[in-house]
C-alpha cells in the first residue's frame, strides 16, 4: 500500500487527533496558563524536529530545558504527553471501529469478521453431519488476568469510556451545529476532568479491586456483546445450510483474578470466595434487569396472544412457591400470563440475589423472608424456555429473538458470570505436602529425598485411599492451612455456586508428573473432585519434558482414572512469559512450538482430548501481538477447536473497552479457531526442512542470550541500573510481588517488570535479543541460506509471525533514547560495554529482518502500523529524557523526605505516560 493512499486512508484519524489535541491545549492554557503551554509546544515541535533530522546539539538543548524545569514543572510536562497519548489511543480505537463499519456500510467482509469465516466455511463445503458434530465440542476461552502492567485507574478509565461515547456520537448520529457544540463542550469538560484527577493510585491494589476492574469490562461490555457475537454467527451459519445448527457458548470468558495465588500471598481463600460471590452478584443483576425489561415489554393479553398451559400452570406453580408476592401482584396482569411469568422470574431471580449477598455477611442461616429461589442456572432456563415454547405455539415467534438473548446470555456466563481458575506454584504445593505427610505419619522420611518413582507410587497409593479423615489443621503451618482451605473453598463454590464456577488448578513450575499427582491428592483429600489438573510448562528445559511427564501421567493408572471422570480432557497450559526470560525470544517460541507438536502427538497416543491454554502478555517479549495471527501460526492440527488464551494487562481495555472493538477481537479470535480447524491447507512439503532450519537458528539465538543474561558478569546490575526495575517493582498498579522470593537474581524476577523494565528504557530487548546473531551465523555458513529464509517467510505462517513480531519490536525500540539510560550504569565502562553490544545485535536483528523481508524499512508493507510509530515516537521521547533526569535526582538521595517522594510520583507518572504512548508494553 502506497503512503498516499495510507494518509487518505488515516485523515480522518488525523483529523480527530487534532481536534482533540486543540482541546488539550485549551485544558493546558485554562488550567496551567499560556506560558505552559508554549513550554509544551516548544517540546513537542523541538522532538519532531529532532525526529526528521537527528541533532546532538538541539538534543542536549531540549535536555538541558527539560533539566532546567523545577519539580512541579516537569511534572505537568509528563502529564500533559501523558494525556495527549491517552486521546490518540481513544482516537485510534475509534478509527478501528471506523474501518470495521465502513466495511458493513460497503456490504463487504473484513477479514476475520464473522461473515467472513461464514463464507469461508460455505466454500469448504463442510458437510452439515460433520459440522453438527464439531460446533458442540468448539471450545474458545479467554481468560482475564490481574497481571499488573495497566497502569491506568479506573477513574481515568470511566472518563476515557465516557469520551468515546461522546466521539461516537458526534460522528455517527445526526446532530444540529448546537448540538454538536454541546457534545465539543462535554468533551472539553471530560478532557478538563482528566486533567484534575490523580492518575495515580496512593495505595497498593488490593485483588478485591482487581477483581472489580475485570468485572468493569463484564459488566459494561463482554455481558451484551459476546452472546449477541456468538448468536449472529450461528444464525449466519445457519442460513448458509438452510438449517437449524442450534446455538453453543463456544467462546467464552474465564478469569484469574482473585484466583492466581502463584507467589502472591494477598489471594487466599476467603478472596477466592469473595471474588466468585462478586461475579455472581453482578450477573445476577444483569438478569434481573433484563427480566424487567422483557416483563415490561411483554404486555400480551392471553385473549389476544393466547398462553400453552404449561405457561399458565407454572405461574399457578409459582404463586405457590412465592405466597407473599403473588399475594402483592394479586390484581395486576390479571389477563397478562407472559408479564406474570416474567415477574415471577424476576422475583426469584432477586431472591437468589439475596441469599448471594448473605454469604459476603457470614449468615449461614436462610433468611425467613426469602421465598422460592433459583438453585442452579438450570432451573431459570428451564423458566424461560417455557415462555419461548408458549410464544412458539401461539404464532408469536417475532418476540423469540428478544427472549433469546437472555438464554444465549445465560448460557455463556451462567451465574458464576465467568469461570475462575486457580493457579499456584509448585514449590507451595511441594511444601504443603511434604509437611502434611510429616504431620499425619503417612511418610517418615523426607519428601524431598524419595525419588521420583517414590513419589508417584506413594501419590498414587494415598489417592486410592483418600481422604484419610481429618487432618489436625492446628499443627499445620499457616501456608499449608492456606493451601488446604483453597481447596476446600473451591470444593464449596462448586457444590454452592456451580460446578463451572473453578474446574481447572493450574500448576505453575511443573517440572514433573509427581507435582500434579500432588495436586490430585490434595483435592482429593478435601473432597474437590472433578478439578481438572493443569500441568504449566514454562523453562525451556520443561517444555523440552512436557511431553514426557504427560506420557507418564497418561499411563498412570490412578491418573487415568481421574481423566475418564472428566471425559479424556486434558489442558496442559504453557508459558510464553518465563520462557523468553529464560531462553530469549527466538527460542521461546519454536520450544513452544514444538512443545505443542509434541504434546498433541502424545495425547492423540493415549486417546486424550488437549486443550492448550497459551499464557500469553501483552508485550512481544511475553507473546504479544495479534492473536489471530498467532492462532493460524500454530502448528498444524494442535488447536482441533479447543484453545484458551491470556488476555492481560492493558491489553484487557484496549480491547475490551468499547463494544465494537471488543465484538471485532472476538470475531477474530473465533475466525482464526474456525480456520485453523476446518479449513487449514495441508502442510508444505519442505515443513521438516524448514523446522531444521528454525532448530538450528533457535540454538544460536539461545547462546546469544543466555551469554549475555545470565552468563556475563555484571549483566543484573546494568539492567538494574539502566532501567526503572527499581520503581517499577514498587508500582502501585497491582496487587502481586515483582519477584518470587526476596532473591535480586534475574531467574526470580517475574517476566512482567522485567519485559516492562526493558520497555520503558527503549530497549526492548526481550523482545527480539538474539535473532541478529542467529541470523549472522546461519547465513555467513551455508549457500543459498537467506533464500531459503525468505521462503520460509513467504511460505510459512509460523516464521512469519515469527517475523512480524520482531519488526514490531524492534520499531518500539529506540537506541539513540536507550542510550540516555545506559549512561545511568554506577560503573560507566561496563555499562557502555553492555550497551554496545545491544546496540550491535540490535542492528544486526534489523539488517536480518529486512534481508528476509525485502523492506527498505522496517515495516513498509505494514503502513499503518508504522505510520502510527512514527507519528508517536517523537511524543514518548520528551517523556524518556524526563524519566532518565528523574531517575538521576532520586539516586542522589540529597533531596529531603517529602521531595522524595514528589520524585518518586513523578516517575510513576513517567512509566504511565510511556506505556501509553507505546502501547501494549505489559
């Protein structure tokens, strides 16, 4: 695509920037004064300038200005970029949503939108047997996590959400000029709001808040948006065959929050309780709201309409179950039979409610006054659809639709709203075992001593026999009481709440089969049977493994017991974040490659069902990126219909913010599921070639890395000099500990502020260290190599991506800022040397990317994306250059206590605006 036609393609993006930055610089003028003002733009233009035309000597005069602003001073500086950032994405968002309509209105198919996949299914001439048989067992989750790489507060957030409905409205609805100037005004006002509301949290998250910030996005957005996505999908579908292909809740939303305990001691039981009570409590209220809207629309009398006697009975059934207020409706809808059922519903509904909010105040007691209620989700559908078969007979089928939408609803999210994983680590659960068999004498000698074979031939006997009656809890730790009370609580919410409120235990670390018999054991000692097991691989060497420890699990005969309870299904999860930490970026992906070929191959062995659940971030370095993309880049055959997915951090609102942008993510992830089961081409006959090649260009990359990392001397103290680590850790943008342990060694650090860290300095290096070298060496030994990469390029999806994504990182990086921050190094020598060599592999990684590519530039057949770089980075760099001069006051620690912390506040601010101005960073 020629720039020409990129710029007439994003003007009226551009012109929306505009119109939005006059108004912040209204905001700066009313609030900060004219001379402010003039600072900013003379900022701005000064880092435009430099952008177009590199000047050392206008750098240092925009360095020295910037170090010349008191502390207040270079604040508001940071703050106004800052907000500039967060209209451009508010901007950016809504010419997504621009493109996605300017596609309807032209009665064309975007890619990866739902018509598109219909028609790409209808071409494949699948026939309707096999299809009946397959949407049943399609299974799509997406699963919201607490990851604290959202740096933004909710109430920035409801401003934002608020700003772009007034944006939406300004462009898509027919307004007078008064009227237009009134939505202007608005904006402006919202803008001033932002403006005056502390970005920043005074307090550490507690998992309560998290778990209310996900369920914003449930409640606002996901609760309407995915049962009407999913149900227009089928109804497509089944014009296409010209019949009924019913309806499933194959995509659907799951969360960590409140239940990912890995490491984080704030998760404990009761917040696991309080969080599912939380999401019940809201969905809930969905249906009694939506209950009240059909009872007042549904107003037919039953000598116009008429009502199938089931109807009229189970309102007769009802008035018996709810005496009081049957007795209070006594005279009202008389004639009025489908109104009357409604309200009945609605009245359980509330009841039910009820008895949800006496959980969160300890009441074990039912309240008197509380009548007839719904038990399980079952009992309200089977309410409903009496409604729906009464409107069928009696030629009113126009209103299915309407009823239909609370039944698609509720089969989706039932009243645990989302299900709830709960994850751990193994040394936790190594631990808690360990002692329990110590304390109860079901092992004398040290757990951690047995061998392998002993350990699983001792599991494997305890689970046969459990539960071994009650533990004396009171000798135990607190941490292993914790540990047994999770499961207790799980076993609690699944018998109280729903069974799918938790089904799966996540294992984080499992390095064999004997951490998952574990598990196994303890569930079954506190009577939570039914849990689905979730081994989570996350070194390179356990990936290498997995397939080994799942043979292992697979026939073991107590383990293959427990998964014909659950249907042969297996979810085996797998961790993009801690690999690319431990083995770099190129090596973190083919190993996750081959461990999905692997792991595929040895389930379909012993007849097991996989679902792999991908643990993936929002940064390229933790698996980012577009996750359609991804999907059809996984190897053939290991999706099958089944698949979950991370959705993390700040990706969760760029996402899921708006109702458009969050029905178009969804469309594509279903349309990539769809294709990459039905319809994707057989596999290339040079496939084992080209994985040779993958193999020996990973080995190369991983050596890179790993010298640099974790093997050269004085590599932890650069990165804990040349970034923000040290702030970042301290962060109030969530709920969990930057580190495992109280360790500084990088091995302990989460991936999260270490990826974040090297982010913000415009290194990036996560996200691409290593494929310059490997590149180097594969094609400096062997003829015809590059030819071959570029084949490979073309031709396969997953080198691609691959690909794709490392242009993608490498144009978020910035070595002419990055620098700034390497001169941060105590010791200047070692700190050059190391930057040096980041520099030179930088380069390399960029030469290698457009030799395969045959770019000029990075980037030049994806425009847009480019485009929007380049349009931002002259906007973060102000913000760098202030972070590294904040950076160099705190570590002066000359300054008194409460200056301290103005510093510290100011950096905070720093990391938030260069996260929004990058995006996707977490």
């Amino acid at each position: 695509m020629d720039k020409a036609h990129i710029l007439e393609k994003l003007a009226p993006l551009r012109d929306d920037v505009r119109r939005l930055g006059k108004c912040l610089g209204q905001v700066l003028i009313n609030q900060e004064g004219k001379k402010f003002y003039n600072l900013v733009e003379w900022i701005r233009k000064t880092s435009i300038q430099l952008r177009r035309h590199p000047n050392a000597k206008l750098e240092a005069r925009l360095i020295k200005k910037l170090k010349s602003l008191d502390l207040y001073e270079l604040t508001q500086v940071i703050r106004a970029f800052t907000v500039y950032f967060q209209i451009v994405n508010l901007a950016e968002d809504k010419h997504r949503i621009r493109r996605k309509r300017a596609y309807e209105t032209a009665g064309k198919m975007q890619p990866g939108s739902v018509e598109d996949i219909v028609e790409r299914i209808k071409k494949q001439k699948i026939p309707f047997r096999e299809l009946k048989k397959i949407l049943p067992q399609l299974s799509i989750e997406l699963v919201l996590t607490a990851h604290p790489t959202e740096a933004q507060r909710r109430s920035i957030l409801e401003k934002i959400t608020a700003m772009d409905r007034l944006l939406y409205d300004r462009e898509y609805k027919i307004l007078t000029p008064r009227e237009i100037k009134e939505i202007d005004d608005e904006i402006l006002r919202t803008m001033m709001l932002i403006w005056q509301t502390d970005e920043l949290r005074h307090r550490k998250q507690t998992v309560l808040d998290e778990v209310d910030n996900g369920l914003f996005y449930l409640d606002k957005v996901l609760f309407k948006v995915l049962p009407a996505a999913l149900q227009r999908f089928y109804e497509q579908l089944g014009q296409i065959y010209g019949r009924d292909v019913g309806f499933h809740p194959s995509l659907r939303f799951g969360s960590w929050i409140g239940g990912d305990r890995d490491a984080n001691p704030n998760v404990t039981h009761d917040v696991t309780r309080e969080a599912v009570r939380r999401q019940k409590d809201i969905v809930l209220r969905k249906y009694i709201k939506a209950a009240g809207r059909l009872m007042e629309e549904f107003s037919q009398s039953v000598h116009l309409a008429g009502a199938s006697s089931e109807l009229l009975e189970s309102i007769e059934a009802d008035s018996r179950k709810l005496p009081l207020f049957a007795k209070a409706w006594l005279e009202k809808s008389q004639n009025e039979p489908y109104r009357k059922k409604w309200s009945f519903i609605q009245r359980k509904l509330i009841n039910t409610l009820r008895i949800n909010a006496s959980k969160a105040e300890r009441r074990t007691a039912p309240d008197e006054t509380i009548e007839a209620f719904y038990e399980k989700p079952a009992d309200f559908r089977a309410d409903v659809q009496i409604i729906l078969k009464s409107l069928h007979a009696n030629n009113s089928d126009y209103f299915l639709p309407h009823v239909k939408r609370l039944t698609a609803a509720l089969d989706v999210f039932g009243f645990s709203f989302v299900k709830l994983d709960i994850r751990d680590n193994r040394e936790s659960l190594e631990s808690a075992v360990s002692e329990i068999l110590h304390k109860t004498g079901l092992l004398k000698a040290p757990w951690n001593t047995l061998p392998e074979e002993g350990k699983t031939a001792l599991l494997r006997k305890l689970i046969r026999k459990a539960p071994h009656g009650a533990v004396e809890k009171a000798s135990l730790s607190e941490k292993t009481r914790e540990m047994l009370a999770t499961f207790e609580t799980i076993r609690d919410i699944r018998a109280d709440v729903d069974p799918h409120a938790i089904e799966d235990y996540i294992l984080s670390m499992t390095q064999s089969s004997s951490d998952v018999l574990a598990a196994l054991w303890l569930a079954q000692e506190t009577k939570a049977q039914g849990l689905m097991m979730v081994p989570l691989f996350e070194t390179i060497e356990d990936l290498k493994n997995c397939k080994w420890i799942m043979a292992s699990l697979y026939t073991d005969p107590v383990y293959r017991r427990h998964l014909k309870k659950l249907g042969l299904r297996q979810e085996v999860m797998l961790g993009y974040s801690d690999s690319n930490k431990d083995g770099g970026f190129l090596t973190s992906n083919w190993s996750l490659y081959c461990a999905q070929k692997d792991l595929t191959e040895v389930s379909r062995a012993h007849g097991i069902k996989l679902k792999i659940f991908h643990g993936r971030g929002g940064a390229i370095g933790r698996g980012g990126g577009p996750v359609n993309k991804a999907i059809l880049a996984q190897p053939r055959d290991t999706v099958d219909g089944q698949i979950k997915i991370t959705e993390q951090g700040e990706v969760i609102s760029s996402k899921y913010s708006n109702k458009i942008m969050a029905e178009r993510n969804m469309e594509l992830v279903l349309s990539a599921v769809l294709h990459a089961t039905l319809i994707e081409p057989s596999p290339s006959p040079k496939h084992g070639e080209w994985e040779a090649v993958m193999q020996e260009l990973s080995d190369i990359a991983y050596h890179a890395y790993r010298n640099l990392v974790y093997e050269t001397e004085g590599f932890r103290d650069y990165f804990a000099q040349s970034t923000p680590i040290g702030i970042v850790s301290r962060l109030n943008i969530g709920s969990r500990p930057a580190k495992r342990g109280q360790s500084d060694r990088i091995e302990d650090l989460r991936a999260i502020p270490w990826v974040f860290s090297w982010t913000q300095s415009r290194q990036t290096l996560p996200g691409w260290y290593g494929f310059g070298s490997a590149f180097n060496a594969f094609v400096n030994a062997k003829p015809h190599a590059l030819a071959r990469l570029k084949e490979m390029y073309e031709e396969w999806p997953f080198f691609r991506v691959v690909v794709d994504l490392l242009e993608m990182s490498t144009q978020k990086a910035d070595m002419r800022i990055a620098r700034h921050y390497a001169a941060l190094a105590e010791d200047q020598v070692l700190g050059q040397g190391f930057f040096n060599q980041i520099v030179r592999e930088f380069e390399a990684t960029t030469k290698a990317i457009l030799s395969i590519t045959g770019e000029k530039e990075v980037l030049d057949t994806s425009g847009v994306l480019q485009h929007s770089i380049r349009l931002r980075n002259p906007y973060v760099d102000p913000l760098s250059y202030a972070q590294v001069i904040l950076m160099e006051r705190l570590r002066e620690k000359s300054a008194p206590p409460r200056e301290q912390e103005e510093l510290e506040r100011a950096l905070f601010l720093s990391i938030n605006g260069i996260a929004q101005g990058l995006r996707n960073t977490g």
